[in-house]
C-alpha cells in the first residue's frame, strides 16, 4: 500500500507569515509530486509540481523536495486570507497501465487577519 | 490548458431516481478519469477509475452496479448514480490525467441532493 502522509492540521497562521506545510511519502520510487489547493466546497486545483530535489519556486510558493528522505513540503510566503484552504498532496508511482496518483487526506490552512 | 468541466453542477433528485453526471476534458484526451466522493469535512475517496473504451476498475467497498461508469471516447466519462438514495448525497467530482503536466486535472464537480 503506497501511502502519503499529511498533518491534518488546522494549521493557523497570521496573515503576512510563511505557512509551512509537509508531506511524506512511502514509495521510494515515486518520481512526481504535486500539491492541490482546495477550498471549502470547490474541488481541487493544481498549484505546483515538482520532479527534481531542491527547492522549485513559484510567486509566493515554493515546493521542496528531499527524496533521500522522502519528503516534499510547500512554503506560502506573505500568507493571505485568501490562502486559507485545504492543501493536498499527491504522488504518482508506476506507470503506464500501472499509473497511480496518490493523495494525502491534506492539510487545512487557515490565515488569519 | 487543463480544462475540465462537469455537468450539472447541482442536481436534487427524489429516492429511487437515477442521475447522470458528465465529465468532460475541453483541451486534452483523457485516456483515464477518475472519479470521487467527497462528504462534508472528509477527504476525497476515489470511487473508480475510468479508462477509455473498457470497464471501469472500482475501488474497495463501491457498488459498480449502483454507479455506472462509461467512458466511451477520449475526451468524455459518466457517472450514472442508479436508484440514488438519501446517503448518496454528496459531492462527486471527476478528474482527467494528461493535460500541459502529466497529473490529473480536476471537474468542478457536482453537488448531489437525494430527498
């Protein structure tokens, strides 16, 4: 059973911070990772991917990934109100016909004026 | 783009009545779509995965006769919720793998009321 591992949180942050939020995953062979933003009653949207280790960043987001420790996080910088949602991650193991994107059960944000 | 639509968006429907609900890829093929289920306050929970041109695989513990699954072409799956019940109010919500970044791409999914 591939696993990924989320904080279910609420993680509560004051507007204006970084939120910090962390994934682990089981598979070692796991080569995509993605995180999903979704708001309350809204189905989920994909807010960034990343293949390689290091840091990947996007406007106030970075993706981190560490495979030798099997762990991918997102950073928001500057956190905002708006930012306040569930965040999910997901990782594809296998391929072809064998394909599987798995979900962590996510982490809910809140951002707090 | 990775554009994903669902159709309707709300439906309430009596006990005993089926409903059909249309997922559709506007600016890929979707060789694969998968569906979920999501209840208030809960996690997604894959119901099936739907590949083009064959049967549905369905998860653990989904009735496949009670939600049928027909992806007939590479851009179009639905989900036909047979004689839905009260318990089968939720929010069901599709997704399609390719798109710009080989992921799935979600639907916008579609609120379901059963009286």
């Amino acid at each position: 059973q591939k696993e990924v591992e989320q904080n279910s949180g609420p993680l509560s942050v004051p507007e204006g911070a970084i939120a910090s939020l962390n994934c682990t995953y089981s598979d070692r062979g796991s080569q995509s990772f993605f995180w999903y933003r979704q708001y309350s009653g809204k189905s989920p949207e994909l807010i960034m991917f990343i293949y390689s280790n290091g840091d990947k960043e996007d406007g106030r987001f970075t993706a981190q990934l560490n495979k030798a420790s099997q762990y991918v996080s997102l950073l928001i910088r500057d956190s905002q109100p708006s930012d306040s949602a569930t965040y999910l991650c997901a990782v594809i193991h296998g391929g072809g016909s064998n394909y599987k994107l798995t979900f962590g059960k996510g982490t809910l944000l809140t951002v707090n004026p | 783009g990775a554009v994903v639509s669902q159709h309707p968006s709300r439906v309430i429907c009596k006990s005993g009545t089926s409903v059909k609900i249309e997922c559709r890829s506007l600016d890929f093929q979707a060789t694969t779509m998968f569906w979920y289920r999501q209840f208030p306050k809960q996690s997604l929970m894959l119901m099936a995965t739907s590949n083009e041109g064959s049967k549905a695989t369905y998860e653990q513990g989904v009735e496949k006769d009670k939600f049928l699954i027909n992806h007939a072409s590479l851009t179009l799956s639905t989900l036909t919720v047979t004689s839905a019940h009260p318990e089968d109010s939720s929010f069901y919500i599709c997704s399609a793998f390719g798109g710009a970044v080989d992921t799935q791409y979600f639907g916008p999914g579609t609120r379901l009321t059963v009286l």
